[in-house]
C-alpha cells in the first residue's frame, strides 16, 4: 500500500510540472501515465527481490532516437523579432550510465545512477534571420552533451523477467551553438557559443531480464535540456525559456551487473 501511495505521489507531480510547459510537455503525459499504469495495477503484490549483498553496482550503455525542438527562439536586442521561432529535429542520443540497485542488500526498489549523454546537432535556420528589413541570414546547429543523477523507482510485478518503472533526473545542459552569419551586405563569419544550464528529466518505462546479470531497459522520457544563446555579434538570438530547447526520446539500455 504505501509503494502505491509514494507512485500515485510520483506520478502526480511529475505530470503538475509536464502541464506547466509548452504543449509539447503536456503531449507527452498521457503516455507516460500509459507506461505507469501496470505498475499502479501490480504495485499492491510487489515482491521483494532476493537479498544478495555481492550484488548492487552497474554499468549501461544507452542510445535511441531524440525528438528535439528549440522554441521561443527570441533576437537579444529589446523590440527586435526572430524570424523562424522554432526548429524540430529528429536526432541521436548516446551514453552511457554507472549506478546501484538498492533492492539486492537494502529491499528497496530504488535504483540511483550517474547517466552521461551526448546528443547530435538540431539545425537552426533562418533568412533573413529577422523580420526587419537589411537583416542578416544564418545557418546553425546546436549540440547538447547531459550530466544526470537519476533515480528509477521499480514495481516488481510477481515476475523475475521484467518489471515497470518511474524515474526522474536532475543535472547539468552544456549547449554549443555553431553558426555561419552573413550580415546584410557583408561576408560570411563562422561563430561559436557555450552556454551551461540545468538539465531535468521525467520518464517511465521498464526493464527486462536478459540473464543473471544482463539487463535490457526500455524508457519513454521527456527531457528540458537548457538554454541556448549563439552569441552572434550582431542581431544575436537566443532561445531561454521553459522548454525552450528539450526532447522526447526512446532510450534503450543495456545494464550489466557487477
């Protein structure tokens, strides 16, 4: 009973931060609410797993397909506007993950980890780059790499070959903006900007038992990945908002136990 109050809690407030944002976060609730309900459903006849103290510590492998949007892209200058105010891409994400499953020596259904991803470039576009007459074009990408503390709360279901799971993660967005700018009337320059912020994640997915010490975890999960700004020396533009630079992505794992 009270693992079906603490994912009913979850849940909640997982889904009261999704409704805050753009329309994009608020698209994505009902399927990760989808992915929770086994767990919901079998939570009441969790069985603890095994007791093995030798057991605990993990490293993974990860990657899958990251539906990434910029939005609210907005020009710097006060009373200017951007021209093209979003972008969405479909794009790879990739890392890898080290952490410890708390249900072998302590019966807790927690598992914690330290997740490291790097993301491929989203193009930004736009000519001209602002609504205002004699306003330059630009061509850019935008490359995300994430540091993530991450927790998954399982619900054992009366099986030992899968199991579903709710996690969330916090952590650090290092952004890099490339961009080649051609002001109105003059040559092309090539530019590049870093910007650090913080990262955040909400998901829901589940792990399938492959062997003894193999694992396969499949996630559904959104993540807000920051700020970007292309430090441009002139008509700068910047995308710094709720949202404004996130993605929805199906992560595959591959866990091995140690």
């Amino acid at each position: 009973m009270r693992q079906l109050v603490f994912s009913l809690s979850v849940l909640g407030k997982a889904s009261f931060a999704l409704c805050r944002g753009h329309v994009m976060l608020r698209s994505i609730v009902t399927p990760l609410i989808l992915c929770s309900l086994p767990a919901l459903a079998f939570a009441g006849q969790a069985v603890p797993a095994k007791p093995n103290p030798d057991k605990g510590w993990y490293f993974s492998g990860k990657g899958g397909p990251s539906f990434s949007t910029l939005q609210g892209v907005t020009a710097s200058q006060s009373g200017a506007q951007a021209r093209e105010d979003s972008s969405a891409n479909v794009v790879g994400a990739f890392g890898m993950a080290g952490g410890y499953e708390w249900s072998y020596r302590y019966r807790i259904p927690l598992r914690t980890e330290l997740e490291f991803m790097n993301r491929t470039e989203v193009t930004y576009d736009a000519s001209p780059l602002r609504t205002s007459q004699n306003s330059g074009a630009l061509a850019s990408t935008v490359q995300n790499v994430t540091t993530m503390a991450k927790g998954y709360w399982h619900f054992p279901v009366g099986s030992s070959a899968w199991w579903p799971f709710v996690s969330a993660g916090l952590g650090w967005a290092h952004n890099t903006a490339k961009s080649q700018y051609t002001p109105s009337g003059s040559g092309m320059s090539k530019h590049s900007q870093s910007n650090d912020d913080l990262a955040w994640s909400v998901g829901a997915g589940a792990t399938f038992k492959l062997g003894p010490d193999v694992m396969n975890d499949i996630e559904l999960r959104y993540v807000d990945l920051g700020k970007v700004n292309w430090g441009l020396p002139a008509e700068n533009i910047e995308a710094n908002g709720f949202g404004a630079f996130s993605a929805t992505e199906v992560v595959f794992s591959l866990r091995y136990m140690f």
